[in-house]
C-alpha cells in the first residue's frame, strides 16, 4: 500500500508534467495559426497592391511610381519568404511539443496501469485470504463434528 501512495504522489506529478506539455502544445498550435493567419494577411495584401499597381499602370504610371510599386512588392515578397521560414520553423516546435505531449501521455498512463495491477493484485489476494478464512471455518466446523462424535461415543 506504500508503494501505492508513492505512485499516486508519481502520478500526480505525471499528470501536472502532461497538463503542463498539453499547454505547451496548445501555445504552438496557436503560435503556428497566427503565424499562417498573418502571412494569409500579407499575401492578401501584396494582391491588393499589385492589382493597385496594375489599374493605375493602366491609366498612365510615371516611372519613379511604378519603380516604388515594384521595390514595395519585392520587399513584401522577401518578408513572405521570411514568414514562411518562420512557419516552418514555428511547425517544427509545434511538432515537439506534440511529441512532447505524447511521451507525457505515455509516462502517466504507465503509473496509471501500475496502479491498476496492483488494485488487482491485492484483490485476488484479499480473495485468497477470504478463501482460506472461509475454508478455515469449514474445516473447524467439521473437526468439531467429528470431535463430537467421537465424544458420543466415548459416552456409550
């Protein structure tokens, strides 16, 4: 039963160290979809500028302009590539953490399973004993029985 109420203290602390990791997962999680939610943003913002660029091109664009739409969509392309580094980067702790979260997982379930084997253990012994009380009984009983007979016929 000691060894019980030190891998109850373990799983408590297994299951603080999986609340824990499953936190961290889910930070990364939402650290990879704000990640992606700002580079739909500046995709969606490079084809506003671009389709800008290609209305007023249309109705007469001076060269300095058009050079300043350009060098703003190439700036805004190096950031992409940049924010993409940054998300596979961001995909790639999301992944540990993940994994991380599972070894946590894992470790809680084998105190948990640890636990279960010795709940059965000491089932099947508390039956055993029950059974050899039991049998203890009967047996008494029927030496006192045979005790009685022979003292009947000892008084005959």
């Amino acid at each position: 039963m000691s060894s019980d109420k030190s891998l109850l203290l373990v799983l408590d602390l297994r299951k603080k160290a999986e609340d824990e990791a499953l936190r961290m997962w889910s930070d990364a999680k939402k650290a990879v979809q704000s990640f992606k939610d700002q580079l739909a943003q500046l995709e969606q913002f490079a084809k506003i500028y671009e389709v800008e660029m290609q209305s007023k091109s249309k109705n007469g664009l001076d060269m300095t302009m058009y050079q300043s739409y350009v060098q703003f969509l190439d700036k805004l392309d190096k950031i992409k590539i940049r924010q993409e580094n940054g998300l596979k980067q961001l995909e790639q702790q999301e992944l540990r953490a993940q994994q991380f979260y599972l070894e946590k997982q894992k470790e809680r379930k084998i105190i948990e399973s640890l636990l279960e084997k010795h709940k059965i253990q000491r089932r099947i012994k508390e039956a055993k004993a029950e059974q050899k009380l039991a049998d203890d009984l009967v047996s008494s009983k029927q030496a006192r029985l045979v005790m009685n007979k022979i003292d009947i016929r000892d008084n005959t």
